[in-house]
C-alpha cells in the first residue's frame, strides 16, 4: 500500500509539473521581456571610470549580466508569489491532487523556472557586449573565462535566483492565509530599516545579505542556500497542509 501511494504521488507530481510548464507559458514570455529591458538599461554600462592628463581622457566602461541577474531575481520572486494564489491552485484540481503533491509540482517548476533565467541571465552578459560593439561603436576588451567559470557562474545564479523564490513562495502562501500579512510584512520590513538606521546600528538585512553573498568557501555557500530553501518550501507546505482542500 505505501509503494502505491509513493508511485501515485509521484506520477501525480509529475502530472502537475509538466502541466504547469505549459500552463505558465506566459512566466517565460515575461522573463524574456524583463531581460530585454535589463539590457536596455545596461547597454550604457553597469559602471564607469574616467581618467585623463595631458590631453588624453580615458573613460572605461564596464559591461556585466549583473543588472541582467537582478532583474531576473525580481521576476522570479513575483512567479513564486503568483503561483500561490487562488486561481493558480485551483487548476491544480483538474487532477486527483493533494496539498502536498500540487507544492512539489510548484518547486519543480520554480526550479525550472531558475534553471532557465539563469542560464538566459549569464549569456545575456556577453550578449550585451556585442550590442555595445554594434549599437555603440564601443571598443570592447573581454576577459575570456573558461566553460568552469561559465558554469559556475551559472550555477551559484540558479542557487541565488531559487534561493528567491522560497521567500517569494513562503510570502505568497503566508498572504493566501490573510491578506494582514502583506501589511504586517511591510511593516517588519521598512520598520526594521528605519529603526536601525534611526539607532545608527548597522541593519540587521545588511548582515543578512552579507551572510549570503560574501561567502568565499563555495560549499558552505550552497549548504546555506540549500538549508534556507528547505526551511521555506517546508515552512510553506506545512501552511498550505493547514489550509481547507479548496477555498
């Protein structure tokens, strides 16, 4: 009986997964769009540095998918929330579903899902190099990094962009629960900058975000993301396990 019920959980998953992707068609197409308008606002460059003297100025520009990867971390976090609500759990009963098999189906998907914008948000950065070249007669100098750098880079992105969509999931199920914690939220949040900047402390999302990002040892930082993104999605099916079969 329990191997019964893990093959229909998982083919029931699988079923939803799948479902999903095509159903959701429209969260790619917004993807592309959002790129598209990180590499308008990147095509001047993400940085500059101007020197000169004795009749020379030098003015350096520096192009980076950085601008590229932000934007897509914010797409990503709105996909998660989006994916929580009424009418989107409500297509999960055009099967024989539960709670437990409609959020794995929706982790599968937002992992897809990261898996793409990462890959989309790395090559853009050398996209953007060429567009300079032609749209702006730049003379552009590149440090070529080799295919380890390439997917490393491209995996500690799907780790940063999914890492985003357990926050976006586990607040978007918290808002399916009551519309207060939108307000309670924001005020956790802006309450938290504003008292801390008030006391002169150094902000406690400041130490949060460097907790995350200045991590040199590679390893500690995926364990980090990995321990966090299972506590949210865990967090989240634990709620919406709570929550009646259909609203």
């Amino acid at each position: 009986m329990m191997s019964l019920t893990k093959v229909n959980l998982k083919e029931t998953v699988k079923k939803q997964y799948f479902f999903k992707l095509k159903a959701n068609i429209d969260a790619f197409s917004s993807l592309i769009g959002i790129q598209l308008l990180a590499l308008l606002f990147s095509i001047g460059g993400v940085g500059s540095v101007g020197m000169g003297g004795s009749n020379i100025n030098v003015n350096i520009k520096y192009y980076s998918a950085d601008l590229v990867i932000g934007f897509t971390m914010i797409w990503a976090f709105v996909t998660a929330i989006t994916i929580t609500t009424k009418p989107y759990r409500n297509h999960d009963f055009t099967f024989v579903t539960n709670r437990l098999s409609s959020s794995l189906s929706n982790i599968l998907f937002l992992l897809t899902a990261s898996i793409v914008g990462s890959i989309t948000a790395i090559l853009a950065g050398d996209l953007l190099k060429v567009l300079a070249y032609i749209l702006l007669d730049e003379q552009i100098y590149s440090i070529h990094a080799g295919l380890q750098e390439l997917v490393m880079g491209i995996g500690v992105t799907i780790f940063y962009v999914f890492f985003v969509t357990s926050i976006g999931y586990f607040i978007g199920t918290l808002v399916q629960v009551s519309k207060l914690f939108i307000i309670l939220i924001s005020v956790l949040f802006f309450g938290t900058l504003f008292l801390e900047a008030s006391m002169q402390k150094e902000p406690f999302l400041v130490n949060v975000f460097t907790f995350y990002t200045m991590e040199s040892t590679l390893s500690l930082f995926i364990i980090k993301v990995i321990v966090t993104v299972a506590v949210f999605f865990s967090a989240a099916i634990s709620i919406l396990n709570r929550m009646e079969v259909r609203r």
